[in-house]
C-alpha cells in the first residue's frame, strides 16, 4: 500500500494537511473487521481523511473530551454488548472495500463517528444526570461538613494551664467537658455514617442511568432539601439526647431522606432509564434492599419514648441492609455484591 505525503503548507498560516494521493491494491493484507481476519484482497482504510486541516481534527479532539462522561457510559455499555472488551464494528468500521487510486472522500473525524456512533440520543436538557450528580455531591459535602461544626467546642479560658490552674485540673476540667458532649459526638458520628451510605447508593443509582426523568429530577428536591437540614436535626438530638421529641426529629428527617432516595431509584427503573448493561435482577434486588431500610427505620420510631436507647436501632441499620441483601443474594444466585 502506497501511502501519501505529508506537505507542509507554509502560505496557508502553517496549516497542514494529510493528502492520500493513491490507494493501491495490495495481496494478502490482514484487516480487522467484525472481530476476525480476513485474507487476500484485503485493504487497512482507517477512513480516508483526506484534506482534513490539523487544527480541525484537534478542534474534534477537544469536542469529544468535553463529553467524556457520556462517552465513557457509551463505551461501557457498547463492551458489554460486545463481550469480549473489544470495540466492534459500531465504533471502528474497518471495511472491505475497494477504493479507486486516486480518489479523495471527505468524511468525518474517526473520534467524531465513534462518538455519534455509540454515544446514543443526547439527554434532555436539565436531566443529565452528571449535572444532577455534581450537585448533589456538592449538598451532601456541605451537610456532612456542618455536623461537625455544630458540636460544642472549649471556651480556652477555662481550659488553659496556667494562672493557678495546673496540668492535672485543666486535664481533668477538659475531660469532663468532652464527656458531657458524648452524645453529640455520637450522633455526629451517626449522621455522618447514615449521609455516608445514603450519598453512596445514590452515586451507584447515577452510574446506572443515561439520564434522570421529570420524577426523579422532583424527587430530588425533598431529597437535597432534608440532606441540608440533617445537621441542625443532629445538632437538637446531640444536645437533648433524652429528650424523644429530640429524637423524634432526627428520626423522621433520616427516615424521609430513605423514603426519597428509594423512590427515586424505584423511578429509574419504572420510567425505563436505566443503561442496557445494568442487570435488572440485581437492580431490582437493590430497590428491595432500599425500601426494606425504610421501613425498618420506620418501625424503629415507634422507640423513641426509649431515648436515647433508639439510637442503638439506628446504629444497625447498615446491617439491616447488608442481611437483606445476602438474603436476595442467594435466592437469584451469583451476582455482582452490593455497594457499601
């Protein structure tokens, strides 16, 4: 195969071009089409582009990055399709045909028609669900953060060393403080590991969809709205830790936030958005595991008159969760492990 030259094209403002100026035929060429080789007569044409400038093809380049979660969610789905890693003839279509000398097509970038070619129908406008996904990460960061600075700090007067205090009491006056905010750091520490498993079952729901419909863009409202307002919850509880409706509080906002974040996986699927490689019996099998949390953490308000022992309860909630979903596990058999 004869290929062309490479000519630099100094009164065009250094603008170079790739010409192929003659393809001839060639015997006992291997090409790579549909995943096998093929024999004589055979041609390599990686889509003859023909007069396409350098900057053009580096201005398609930049295009096709700044869709690279698309992309990447296209490209995974299509290797699943395929099965063996390898993408097929959707993505480079490597053809056996013949090709006149002399003949020059002008086609599209090999990266554009890859990404045309299996990127799918684009979402709709305010439904991507990266965007929703940013934001929503952006939420939980906060909410997470604030839980922490709502505990109680020192005031440094009273614990300091020095002008008649010495070492021992300032220990000792130190650690009855930190004592008395126990069950703000223990609810601290139980809001931070209940958004922890919340925010992580939502990133995996996002990895699953190709977008979110009107619903689940709704549902993310409440959803975000009582994720924000967690830590001022946590905060009430944390200081009156023996007082149920202290507890009550925390409770229905946590229990709302589950109830929100199940119906919105729940609407991925009914409102048929999931990616084709997600397998429906494990999807499935998750929504099981989601609402089962709900309810459990329903049922376990009916103890806040026991407060502050109902926080026990709540502590096994990810147990709750991992129990169900070994239980689901062995009834359909090996799957992929639920994300934790």
């Amino acid at each position: 195969m004869a290929c062309g030259c490479f000519r630099d094209a100094v009164a065009q403002l250094g603008r170079a071009i790739f010409k192929i100026e003659e393809i001839e035929p060639a015997e006992d060429r291997a090409i790579v089409a549909d995943q096998h080789v093929e024999g004589a007569g055979a041609r390599i044409l990686l889509g003859e582009q023909a007069g396409v400038p350098v900057v053009e093809v580096a201005e398609e380049i930049v295009a096709a990055i700044r869709d690279g979660a698309r992309k990447v969610r296209a490209v995974r789905e299509l290797e699943s399709q395929e099965g063996g890693g390898m993408v097929g003839a959707q993505a480079l279509q490597f053809s056996h045909r013949a090709t006149l000398p002399g003949a020059v097509r002008q086609e599209k970038p090999i990266i554009s028609q890859i990404v045309s070619d299996n990127s799918g129908p684009p979402a709709k406008a305010g439904h991507t669900a990266d965007r929703v996904g940013f934001f929503t990460d952006a939420v939980f960061a906060i909410a997470m953060t604030l839980l922490v600075i709502e505990i109680p700090r020192p005031e440094a007067a009273y614990f300091s060393v020095g002008g008649g205090v010495s070492k021992s009491e300032a220990i000792s006056r130190l650690w009855h403080f930190l004592y008395g905010q126990r069950a703000a750091f223990y609810g601290y520490f139980l809001a931070f590991y209940l958004l922890w498993i919340i925010w992580r079952e939502h990133h995996a729901l996002l990895d699953q969809v190709g977008e979110l419909s009107g619903a689940m863009i709704g549902l993310h409202f409440p959803f975000l709205l009582l994720a924000a307002f967690l830590p001022y919850a946590t905060t009430v509880m944390g200081h009156y830790a023996d007082n149920p409706l202290a507890d009550l509080l925390f409770g229905v906002v946590v229990g709302l936030l589950f109830a929100c974040r199940s119906a919105i996986q729940g609407r991925a699927d009914r409102d048929d958005v999931l990616l084709k490689h997600v397998d429906r019996a494990a999807y499935h099998a998750d929504v099981v595991v989601t609402w089962t949390v709900t309810v459990y953490w329903t049922l376990t308000l009916a103890l806040v008159w026991w407060a502050p022992w109902v926080q026990v309860a709540w502590a096994l909630t990810g147990g709750v969760a991992y129990l169900t979903d070994r239980f689901l596990a062995r009834r359909r058999g090996p799957t992929h492990p639920h994300p934790q």
